[in-house]
C-alpha cells in the first residue's frame, strides 16, 4: 500500500470509526442519567464530542493499524464512561438497560451511515465528484458500526452483552457470570488470535449487513 493509498482509506474510515466508539459511550451516559446516575454527566462526558472520549489506543492506534495491515476484521473502543451502577432507580435492570445503549447508539449510526451511503449513490449518478469518497465513507461506517454493536453484545464480561446478561439472568447466575469479568478480556483475545471470533460474528455480520442494504437499496456496490 503506497502514501496515497494510506491517505485514501484513512480519510474514509476516521469519521465513522471515531464516531462509531465515541457515541457508543456517550450513549451510555446518556441513559445511565434517564435512570438515575449522573455521574458521566458530572464528569463531563455526556458530550457528542470524540474528544472527551477519545482512548489514544483504542480509538486511534489499534483501528489503525488493522486497517491497514488488512485484516478483515475492524474494532476499537473509547474511554468507557463512569457509571456508578448503584445509583440507578433499578440497579439490575437499569444495569442491562445501560449496557444495551451502546449497541443501540451502534446500529442507529449504521442506519445513519446506510442514508450517507445511499446519498453517495445518488450523487454519483449526477457525476459528483464527491459522490464515490462519500458512499464509501458510507459503506465504512455501516461496517464499523455493525461489528461493534456484534463484538459488544457477546455474553462475555466486560461486554455490554455479559452485562445485558447479569441484568437478565437470577442474581445467583449473574454473580457466577460477573466472575468471569477479569478474564473476559483474556477470553476476547483467545477468540480473535484462534480465528474463533470471526467465526461467530461473520454469519451475524454478513446478516445484518445485507439487510441494511436490502433496505436501503445498496446492493451492487
């Protein structure tokens, strides 16, 4: 891959990648406040903007570089926001609640991006010159956000699924599953090195994705 190769995809994958880790957070501040806990509120991190959320790894260093080693496989995070699980009206069901708003936030961004994407579309058929950048920015922030809603809803703690799980489940099994927590990320990464994760997620992925453009009409592209 030459300079203007890097420069290319870089400049069509920061907007959706940065966004996609950066309001997924914020919505869980956002619904931690409607349930009682202020506490991202209080430490200014109920806020659109990436940089109050912006982790140096993970939102910029490790996207990055799977980007551009060409992978197949794109993820990242941003700095999670404080949630003080106690304050919230219903801790154990608010706690799932909470955890469900960042995949939401992830595939309402996908639906967003898919609209940008059909724009890009439509432009290009006037011959914009804008129009081919714009549908692929579009077609990257559609799969971005699809595979962090995916990867996050995985029943494995610290993952907003393990947590959606823990909310659900009888207290006894969500303490047996809350114990699984300081290994998750030890779990994640056996997965992805094994070739496991995408195993699991591709089918979901592949899914998803082709419904959005069949509702879109984004096929072809």
């Amino acid at each position: 891959m030459n300079l203007n190769q890097i420069v290319q995809t870089i400049s069509i994958w920061i907007l959706p990648v940065l966004f996609a880790v950066t309001l997924h957070e914020a919505a869980h501040g956002y619904a931690a406040k409607r349930l009682g806990d202020t506490t991202a509120q209080m430490l200014g991190r109920l806020s659109i903007n990436p940089l109050r959320h912006i982790d140096p790894i993970g939102t910029v260093l490790v996207p990055a570089t799977l980007l551009l080693l060409h992978t197949g496989f794109l993820f990242g995070w941003a700095k999670p926001v404080p949630v003080n699980f106690n304050n919230l009206r219903h801790p154990r069901r608010d706690m799932a609640l909470v955890a469900a708003a960042g995949p939401g936030a992830n595939l309402l961004m996908a639906l967003a991006w898919a609209i940008v994407m059909k724009l890009g579309l439509w432009l290009a058929a006037g011959g914009s010159s804008f129009a081919v950048p714009l549908a692929m920015m579009g077609q990257a922030g559609i799969a971005i956000n699809l595979i962090l809603m995916i990867l996050n809803l995985l029943p494995i703690p610290p993952l907003d699924g393990g947590r959606v799980l823990s909310g659900l489940v009888p207290p006894t099994w969500a303490d047996r599953l809350d114990r699984v927590e300081p290994y998750g990320l030890i779990i994640l990464v056996v997965l992805l090195v094994s070739g496991a994760l995408g195993w699991i997620l591709g089918p979901i992925y592949g899914w998803f994705s082709a419904l959005i453009h069949s509702v879109f009409g984004l096929q072809g592209f």
